[in-house]
C-alpha cells in the first residue's frame, strides 16, 4: 500500500529541498503524493484578487509535479491549491495523510519559518521538515527518547525507517537533575546522583529492549548523556540521516504546546527533523 504524502510548497528557498528529500525518499518506498500550497488571503493585497495571483501558485505546483514525474515516475501525484489561513490550512491537508514534508529557511517570520514550529506542534501525522541545505546522506536514524507514550511513537517511527532503510538507529536519552532537587542536596551535604542516573539508565534500556525484540535486524547504539535534550540531540544528529522527536501538541487549537525539545531542534536543524505527534491530534484535527 502506497505511504500517503503531502508536501507544502511555498516557493520559497526551503521547497527544493523538501521536493529532492520526497523524490529520494519515493526511491525506497511507494509514495501516493500531494503537492499544496497555501495563498494566504489575509496577506493579499486590497488591490490584488486571488483569481490574479492563483495562476502563479498553480505553474509552481505544476513545475514540481513535472521534476517528479521526470525523477520518479512510479509516484503518483496530485496538486491542490488551498486558500486561507497557512497553518489551519496545512493541518487540515495532512488529516489523512500518513506523512506531511514541508522545507524551511531562516528569514524570520517566512511562511515555514516561525510557522513550522505551529504546524509541528498541531499536525495529526508525522511532520517532516527538510533543511534549506539538504542533500542525501547515509547517516543514523537519530531518536529522542522519554519514558512517555509519545516518545514510544518516536521510536517506533525512527526503528521502521532505521530497518527500511538498512541504517544504525542511534537511541539517545538525555537527563538533567531538577534545580530546586540539586539545591536540596546542598543544603542537605548529599546527592543520590548514582541512583537517578541508573533510573535513566533503566528507562533507556527498556526502550533498547523493545525496538530489538520488534525489530531484530536493526542495529541500535544507545547513548545516556547528562544534559539539555534539544543539545544532545543536535550533537547526536549532526551527520545523521534524519533526527525524530515525539510532540505534546494536543491539535490546532493548542497548537503551540510542542515542547521544547522539538521547538528548539526546528531552531538548530541539524539535519531533517521529524516531529510524531501525539495520538490525540489526529482525532481533535478532524473534530475542528
């Protein structure tokens, strides 16, 4: 069964690379693709009409369907032109889909700039963004683990990719001690350090255990590593393949509670990163 895809285009510096990142990826999986784009309403004009501008957005959808016809031709592909609010929008499109690629660039306040972290934080299926930079690799699949339920999606996500793409899937865990806890150890002249350390030990070997027994011929480095997440991560990620986080994000309404982990790698982009949302987000997107 072909993997459902959407993928947003904007024009900007970050499409072509998002546009390479699912034409390589079609190369190693059947790919049913939709290519959309968002013209933005609110933004238009008073003196500019949407019928003015709408043949534009579709020679730019049309220009992408053609370069993946020409490199993958096996992909089934359809365009959309959408109108409204980008973000509601774009959540909207990827309600059914099973993944949703969109590129990036650094320009403040650009359409998949500040927007990215809203739409990581709200989308229902597993959210690709693909830097400005791009180009293939042979890299690890790179997890954040946690001991939660969004995390175990994560994993799963970067163990089905690390097995289908024959890559080392690098699990990583990192820990911090809570301040207020560390100034009561001061005060107190002792630090149970050891015993938190081997609950975090604990917590990722649990996760190592799981993906071996799923996945059996997937090769696993796990790392435990005292500090910020969203550092070791980019630290971890940085010739990776692809680097994927779980979000807290809870739809569009509560959008922005994506997490700091996944808001601040969206800031470092070490590579591309993927956001799987929790499992609640799907069902709140297509209730609103």
């Amino acid at each position: 069964m072909a993997e459902t895809v959407v993928l947003a285009l904007n024009g900007g510096t970050g499409s072509p690379a998002a546009l390479d990142w699912v034409i390589e990826r079609a190369r190693t999986t059947h790919v049913s693709l939709e290519l959309t784009t968002v013209i933005d309403l609110a933004r238009l004009p008073t003196t500019i009409t949407k019928d003015r501008v709408l043949p534009a957005y579709e020679q730019m959808l049309m220009d992408a369907a053609n370069r993946v016809s020409r490199d993958a031709p096996a992909v089934q592909v359809m365009t959309s032109v959408r109108r409204g609010a980008p973000r509601h929008e774009l959540l909207i499109s990827a309600a059914d889909a099973d993944l949703m690629v969109i590129g990036t660039r650094e320009a403040a306040g650009s359409l998949y700039g500040t927007l990215r972290h809203q739409i990581a934080a709200g989308v229902s299926c597993p959210l690709v963004i693909v830097p400005t930079d791009w180009t293939p690799c042979k890299g690890a699949i790179v997890v954040g683990v946690d001991n939660d339920e969004t995390s175990h999606r994560a994993v799963d996500f970067a163990a089905r990719e690390a097995e289908r793409l024959g890559r080392e899937l690098s699990v990583v865990h990192a820990w911090r001690i809570p301040t207020l806890l560390a100034l009561g150890w001061l005060s107190a002249g002792a630090s149970p350090y050891d015993q938190i350390q081997l609950a975090h030990a604990e917590v990722l070997a649990g996760v190592v255990a799981r993906v071996r027994a799923e996945h059996p011929t997937v090769i696993i480095r796990d790392t435990l590593e005292h500090g910020s997440a969203a550092a070791v991560l980019t630290n971890a990620a940085e010739h990776a393949e692809m680097v994927v986080v779980g979000s807290h994000g809870r739809g569009m309404m509560t959008g922005l509670l994506l997490g700091s982990v996944a808001h601040d790698l969206l800031i470092s982009m070490p590579c591309p990163v993927v956001v799987v949302p929790h499992p609640a987000s799907r069902d709140q997107v297509r209730s609103e």
